[in-house]
C-alpha cells in the first residue's frame, strides 16, 4: 500500500516542482510572510524531519525537546535549492519504506504508519502547492490524489477538537464528497444522522485553511458536523489562522 501512495506523493511533488522549477522564488504568497522559497524551504525541512523520525525515532524525539517554538518558520527560512529539495523526496521514500513492519513514526502529532506519514506529506505538499499555485495565479487540475487529502482531514475529525480544547463527540459523521470525475467518495457509517457533503476539492480546501469556508460549497447537516466544519484541519499542531474571506 505505500508504494501506491508514495507513487502519489512523487506525482504531487512533480506538478509543484514544474511550477516553480522557472518561477520567481520572491513572490510573497497568501500565508502571511511567506514568498515561494519559504514554502520550498518548509517542505524540504518537514521531509528531512520526517525521514529523521523514520530512520531514528530517539534522534527525532531529542530534535522535538530541543525545538524552540518558531520550529516551523526557523525551518521556512532555511535556504534550499530546488536540487535539495528533489533529492529530500526520495530520502524520505527511502526512509520510509525501510521503516519496520508494524512500527509507527513517530510525529508532531499521534505516531503514524509509515503509509499515513506519506499521506500526510501528499497533503501538505498539495496545500503548500495550493500557495504557490496562487501566489502564480494558476489553477491546478483537481486529480484523484485529492482523496489522500480527504481521508486524512477526516481521520483527523477527534484531533481537531481536541487541539481546539473541545471534547470529541461520540456521535460518527457521514463525509459524502465528489471526486474529480465525478465519482462518489465517502466515510462514516451511512446511517449517521450527521453529514458532511460537496465537492471533494472544496472539502480539501477547507480542511488544509486554504479557502474561507463561506467561499466553498460544503454542507454541514447536524450539529457535531456543523461544529467540525470550522475547526477542520487536515496537519499536525495548533489551529491554524486559516484565509480570509473573498
């Protein structure tokens, strides 16, 4: 399974390489400070995080008690080439597919397979993309790699709430998206009174705080969906500020 996803996360990784392989790495984009070589910077710096909590699990968790915390701007404003940033890709693939049967990695957040680390490096290399796709005023094709980005925003339904210092409800959420082509993707039991529904791109913009809810078609029907819809978020760490309406 995490060949196929890790495949995926290559495929990402390439529609953001050909957008700033000939851009202006200068150009502020919509997260607050940040040009595209903070966002370059940012991945390269989570990937080699990443592989360093696969490969050594005690050396990751000395880096975390050491961390000061700006951790995630300090490690923006490292310099990188797009040639580093290339060959951090395939040392976190390496590393994560050496990562022993049945051992988690540690995170951030709650540990992870080896398989969810690479999901959650899809989606952040997919919302990362999304500020640089804007920032060049470019509108990328929606792709069935967006389910990655779905799942992992709805894994994280209990996680968004309890980082917004809520209880997690007991009552399961129904999540009814449609994919790119069209196609039905859905999570939670079907007989939930609560749902979640729309366009899959909309519900992947929202949980990465890419777009203002009230700029995107998603539906909240029941009051625990319509208490996660405003919190819902796709990473790791604190809420984030989220975009402003348009």
């Amino acid at each position: 399974m995490i060949t196929g996803v890790l495949d995926d996360l290559r495929a990402e990784s390439g529609v953001l390489d050909d957008l700033v392989a000939d851009a202006d790495w200068s150009l502020p984009t919509p997260a607050a400070g940040w040009t595209i070589a903070h966002q370059i910077s940012h991945l390269r710096w989570t990937d080699r995080i990443a592989a360093l909590a696969a490969r050594d699990p005690d050396a990751f968790a000395e880096a975390l008690r050491s961390a000061t915390a700006d951790l995630v701007d300090e490690g923006a404003r490292e310099p990188v080439t797009l040639d580093e940033w290339r060959a951090g890709r395939e040392e976190l693939a390496a590393a994560l597919l050496a990562v022993p049967p049945g051992a988690k990695v540690p995170w951030f957040g709650p540990p992870m397979s080896p398989t969810s680390m690479a999901t959650a490096r899809l989606m952040e290399t997919w919302a990362h993309g999304q500020d640089v796709a804007d920032a060049l005023g470019v509108v990328r094709e929606p792709t069935r790699r967006l389910r990655h980005v779905a799942h992992i925003a709805v894994r994280a339904f209990g996680y968004a709430f309890l980082v917004n210092g809520l209880p997690v409800p007991e009552e399961p959420v129904r999540v009814e998206l449609t994919g790119p082509g069209g196609e039905p993707w859905a999570w939670g039991p079907e007989e939930a009174a609560d749902r979640i529904t729309g366009p899959a791109l909309d519900f992947c913009l929202l949980a990465t705080q890419r777009r203002h809810r009230d700029d995107l078609a998603v539906t909240a029907t029941g009051p625990t969906a319509s208490a996660w819809l405003p919190i819902a978020q796709a990473f790791a760490g604190p809420p984030g500020p989220g975009r402003e309406r348009s």
